[in-house]
C-alpha cells in the first residue's frame, strides 16, 4: 500500500509576486483597533507581536512608516523591577522569550542605551542551571529555545561572558539525536524550529564544528514537500514559518543550495492574503503577524529585490548586526 504524503496543492489563483504594498498596509493597521478578537487573545505574547512586526518593517526598508517610541515605551512598562527580566505584556511574568524579543526591538531602534543593561544580564544569568541549560523563568521549564534566547540575548548586548558558555554548549550537544537534528531536550524528537535555535546557539558561541553539518542539513532537506514547501518534522504540512527555520539553519550550515530555493519561494508567495496582505501558515489561511514576518524573512534571505538583507541566525536586519560588530560564525561548503 503505497504512502500518503501530507502536503498541499497550490492552486493557480494564489499569488505569485510580492505583495509589499499590502503587507505594509497589513502590519500598520494590526492593533489600530484593540478590541478585535486576534488583538485581545495575543496579549500575553506582545512584546514578540511588537518584534515580528517592527523586524518586518525594518526587512522591507520601512522603519520610519511607525512611531518607534511606542516600542520604547512599552518595553519600559513591561521590566520586572525585581528580576531585571522583561514580560509579554504590562502585569505579566518575565520570561525569557520576552526579554529576547525587547532587547531585538532595543538593537534594531538603536537604543539599547534605553534598557538597563546590568539588570537583564543578572537576570539571564539567574537562569543558567548547574547543567548549563537555561529555564525559561521562575517555573522551571528547560528548553534549547531559552538557550539560544540567552546567548542571543548576551550576545546583541555585548555581555556573552556573563554566563557559562562551556557548559552551555555542553547541554545543548546533549540534545542531538541520531538523525542528526535536535530537540528541546535530551532524547527529544528532532524539530525545525529546535534546530534553528541549536544551530543558532552554536552560530553564536563559535562551536558549529561540533555538529555533523551534512548529516544535518540532509534531515533539512527532507523537510522539503513537492509543494516547495517546509514542514517542521516528518509527516507534517508545511508551514511558512518553517520557510525560516529550515532556510536560516542551512544557510548558517552553507548548504542553503541543497534545496530548490524557486520552489519554496513559490510557496511562500502563495501563502499571502491578496485581500488583507499578510502570510499565513499554508495558502488560503488567515494571515497573522508571526507567519507574516517570518515569511518575509525567508524571502530575503531567498534575495527577493527590494528587501533588505537579514541575518540568519538573530532574523534580525543585517545592518543591525553589523553595527553592533557581531560575527555570528557561518560554514561554507
């Protein structure tokens, strides 16, 4: 009996150009109107909403189009006095998630000088293990993803010394598995967006000689549907943030060639609302911000014309990184 292969079919009315005109307009207009449904279920995770929409902005070369001081500001509201740690949205627990996203927002406005500095490194550091893995806040929960926002965190603040990186790149090997990928933790299944930040960890702490690159870039490859599109792990749908995680983890590999990069893109491009502008998951589905950044992330790093250059491992503008002086280490074949 022969294998069903889960995928779509991408039909011919879906788009096939960039829609950058109506992606502005998409995120310009997300929270206008604070009582919409999408608007008020969002809200624990905000300031990562506030991210994916400024870093889109900043892709497609239109930073100015937004009041860069409400970004200030609402960071400022959501610091944690007591752990120095930075929440999703005003009144709520800091995590790391959230931290990572305030000081992108910091970097890629140029003020950094506006956070307190000393007080987000104490509390990235507090949350090291003795094993070198991180928690991702007080209730104790070990990721790979809070390993990767930790140094990446460090890192965009000149601070990577503050913590244990030997252990840290001790841990996170521990999570490679045999197919070469990695997970959230040790003896977990091999995922996508896992491996980005695995990948991303070693990119950032120089250690990506630890890692079997074609062993990994091939279980990468295999995430590619007939489609053009990615999925996240074996005998799933492809989805557009996967676009990132799969296309960032090989070109910070170098094997970014491994792939048909004119398939995936034309999934990407079939994956926009022509009516609302925005990306979704798979074509026909509703647009949200997340999918909407990290589908034009992936088309630049596709080098769609007229989209500024982004870095791979921090998916945050190339420009950005280059002023600040960081050298996330890259392989080439």
């Amino acid at each position: 009996m022969a294998n069903l292969l889960k995928d779509v079919v991408l039909s011919d009315d879906k788009p096939k150009e960039f829609l950058l005109d109506k992606h502005l307009q998409y995120v310009l207009s997300y929270g206008v109107n604070t009582d919409e449904f999408e608007y008020c279920t969002t809200e624990y995770i905000r300031m990562s909403g506030m991210y994916w929409i400024l870093t889109t902005l900043a892709t497609t070369n239109k930073l100015d189009s937004t009041d860069k001081r409400q970004f200030l500001d609402f960071i400022k509201q959501c610091i944690d006095k007591n752990s120095g740690g930075i929440s999703g949205c005003v009144g709520h627990d800091p995590h790391i998630l959230y931290t990572l996203s305030a000081v992108q927002i910091a970097c890629i406005l140029n003020a950094v000088d506006e956070l307190p500095v000393d007080e987000i490194v104490k509390y990235v550091r507090s949350l090291q293990k003795p094993d070198g893995s991180f928690i991702g806040d007080k209730w104790g929960e070990v990721d790979t993803r809070f390993s990767f926002c930790a140094v990446a965190c460090l890192s965009l603040l000149g601070r990577l010394d503050a913590i244990n990186i030997k252990k840290a790149v001790e841990f996170v090997m521990t999570c490679q598995n045999f197919d070469g990928g990695f997970g959230s933790q040790p003896n977990s299944e091999s995922h996508a967006g896992l491996i980005y930040c695995c990948v991303g960890f070693l990119s950032i702490t120089g250690e990506l000689s630890r890692i079997d690159a074609d062993a990994l870039a091939w279980w990468l490859c295999e995430r590619q549907l007939p489609s053009g599109g990615l999925n996240g792990r074996p005998e799933k749908l492809p989805d557009v943030c996967y676009s990132w995680w799969v296309l960032a983890s090989l070109t910070i590999l170098g094997r970014q060639h491994w792939i048909s990069k004119e398939q995936l893109k034309t999934y990407i491009l079939a994956s926009q609302d022509n009516e609302t502008g925005g990306f979704s998951d798979r074509p026909g589905d509703m647009p949200d911000p997340f999918h909407t950044l990290f589908g034009v992330a992936a088309l630049s790093l596709l080098e769609e014309p007229g989209l500024a250059p982004i870095n791979p491992t921090f998916c945050m503008p190339q420009s950005v990184i280059d002023e600040l002086q960081l050298s996330p280490e890259r392989l080439t074949v």
